[in-house]
C-alpha cells in the first residue's frame, strides 16, 4: 500500500472521470512505485524476478485477504509493464523513470492502454439490462466490452513496455461461471503483449480452468510494523486508543482499517463492548439490542444522505443492511478473542455460530431491530 488519506483508500468507492476521459468514465488511481506496496516482500520479489527476465506471463492472479493492497500491486505491476523506460536500477529492481511520458500519462488516468474492471462500469453500459443490475456482479456485458473486446484491438500506444496492454479484472470472483468461461479464450490465446491480472479475495470462487491459465501471487496481512508505518502515512487522525483498536480489529488489512475508521465502529465498540462483557459473565443487559440497532440505523442514514454519482443502491434498506453486517462482524470478532482461552471455546464457537445465522436472516428481509433482538436473546442463552 502506498501513502494515502482515508478518502483515497477506499478504492471500491469509484467516481465518475470527466466525460472526455479516454476508454474508461471512472478515475483510475495513479500506480505508485513497486517497492512501496507494503508488508508483501514475497509478491514483490515474485513480481520482481520476472520482470528482470523479460519474460511476463499473459495472465495473473493476484490473491489474498481483502484490503492488503492486492489492487495497488496490480497497478504498479501495470506502471511497470506498459513503460518503455523500465529496467533494473542500481539496487537490481526493475522500475520505470518516474518521470518519463507514460508515468505521466498514468497519474492523470490517462493511459488508452490500461483497462481497469470493475463491477462499477455496469452503470456506464450501453446495454440497459446492464445498467439496471444490482452491483452485485460484473455481468457479462461489462466484460465483452471491457475486457474482450478490447483485447483484441491493437494497442492505442507505440509499443515498447513489457506489454502493450493490461487488463485488470478487480474482485474477479464476482464474475460467475458463465463469464469466467468467456473470459477463459482471452486467457487462452491473447494477443501479443496483452497481460491480464485478475485480483480477488475469494480465489477460490475462480473456475479451475481460470486458475490453471494463470500466474499465482499470493498476498497476506501486514504485520503490525508495516501496519503502523501505513498508518503514519495515511493522514488518518486517531488518538492512541482508537488506533490500537484498529490494528488489532483490521488484522493487517489497511482496507478493512479504513472501512471501520469512515463507519465510526471505535464508538460501537466503546458502547456494544462493555455489554457484551456483561453477556459473556452471565447478565442480560437490557439495552444491548437496543443500541445495537440505534448505530445501524444513524450509519445508515448518513450513508444514504451522502448519495452516489455512479447511482449505487443507497437505499434505506440497503443500507440497514450493509450497516447490521458490519455490526455482526463487530459481535464475531468480540467473540472469536476468546477462541484461544479452552473455558471460553465452546460459548464463543457457539456465539459465532449465532452470528453467522443472524446475518443470513437479514438476507431475509427481516428487520434489524428484531434480529438484534434475537442474536442477543440467542447469546444470553
């Protein structure tokens, strides 16, 4: 992960780009060098070595939890492959001139030869059953004219790179098993230079013969020391106790940092934490239930108030829903601290069992104070 503001690191919130942008209507953030993507020595030395041999795979998976700077690496990677001027400097790695012509073309998200894909560029769609779909997904249409189709084209730029076009496909796994095999011919046989990099945190949704085409890296959480120098860099403000806090809850996910920071789930803790310890020592703290839903439903509302320039679902009952998960995960992690104690094994498996089925009710529809009330009835018991 590079230096950046908790605005910045939320990658999955996309804006539109000025309407004369070229091949694509959403910003693309500018690739930072390679060696700055942190706490992933391993998937940079893989990412390294080949690119001092000059021999680049056609197709990569880049995988791992979410929020580690999976994303990130792929557009280094990319900065890298696309520019002319790339070669090993003095310490041996391999980088471009940061100030040659393409690097500028990149910061401005102005490159024609780097495709970005994301299940945002639905709403842009020619197609209005495209349009109209949930962003559950990256439905077909936004991969045909996304990724095939443009696969095919020459390059818009001289060549000279490493490769003359990249292709990054984000949260891959939500392209389901009918698009993941259009895609698999691309993999197959692309054209000359083209590189194409799928980046998930569910590799394990990938069809087999996807993940047979490609190059493996593997990403994993950030230790603490990388942690802390992220979080040096990153302007976010935080005072002693909520940034321990945060370390401990993201578990070496920047990402997942910066999700918890922007929902304000510090102050949830501080509330929900001391009850749930009166939980877990017997009592039945009445206002539990109560408080639980009463932060979902100020969360949400804001959430909705902000509004979306893509025309994202901010529905209020979208967003109650997306509120209670967060709430959920709050409850799981207070619980799965007590995995490791052998007293509290049982309860606390138990209590994440009641969590997880907490959260699939509300894929019901059901309302959030009555499932709180329930989890918290089910936890009492």
């Amino acid at each position: 992960m590079a230096k950046k503001t908790a605005k910045t690191t939320r990658k999955r919130t996309v804006r539109a780009a000025p309407v004369d942008s070229p091949k694509t209507r959403l910003e693309t953030p500018a690739p930072i060098p390679l060696d700055r993507v942190l706490g992933q020595r391993r998937a940079h030395s893989t990412l390294d070595t080949a690119l001092r041999s000059g021999r680049i795979h056609h197709a990569w998976i880049f995988h791992g939890p979410s929020g580690v700077g999976k994303f990130t690496a792929a557009l280094a990677f990319a900065g890298v492959l696309l520019d002319p001027s790339s070669a090993a400097g003095l310490t041996g790695q391999f980088a471009p001139d940061p100030e040659s012509q393409v690097q500028q073309m990149l910061a401005r998200g102005a490159h024609p030869d780097l495709h970005v894909v994301v299940k945002e560029l639905a709403r842009f769609s020619a197609d209005a059953g495209v349009r109209g779909r949930k962003l559950a997904s990256i439905p077909r249409g936004v991969i045909d004219e996304h990724l095939i189709g443009p696969a095919t084209l020459r390059a818009t730029l001289t060549p000279g790179g490493l490769a003359t076009k990249v292709f990054i496909v984000d949260e891959a796994e939500l392209m389901g098993g009918v698009v993941q095999n259009a895609v698999l011919k691309t993999l197959e046989e692309p054209p000359d230079g083209t590189v194409i990099i799928l980046v998930t945190s569910s590799e394990e949704r990938l069809l087999p013969t996807i993940k047979s085409r490609c190059q493996r890296v593997s990403f994993t959480p950030l230790d603490d020391g990388a942690m802390g120098q992220w979080l040096a860099e990153s302007g976010l403000e935080l005072n002693a106790a909520e940034r321990d806090w945060l370390i401990k809850y993201s578990a070496g996910s920047p990402g997942r940092l910066v999700r918890a920071h922007e929902s304000g789930m510090f102050a949830w803790q501080q509330s929900v934490g001391p009850m749930l310890n009166e939980l877990d020592r017997g009592g039945y703290p009445l206002t539990l239930a109560g408080a639980m839903s009463s932060f979902v439903d100020d969360w949400a509302k804001a959430w909705v108030k902000r509004g979306d320039p893509l025309g994202e679902n901010r529905s209020k009952d979208n967003a109650n829903r997306i509120g209670a998960r967060r709430m959920l995960v709050l409850v799981a992690e207070h619980y799965r601290g007590q995995l490791g104690d052998e007293a509290q094994r049982d309860r606390a498996a138990d209590a994440i069992d009641r969590v997880a089925r907490a959260e699939s009710t509300l894929g019901s529809n059901v309302q959030v104070q009555f499932v709180m009330e329930e989890l918290v009835a089910g936890l009492a018991r």
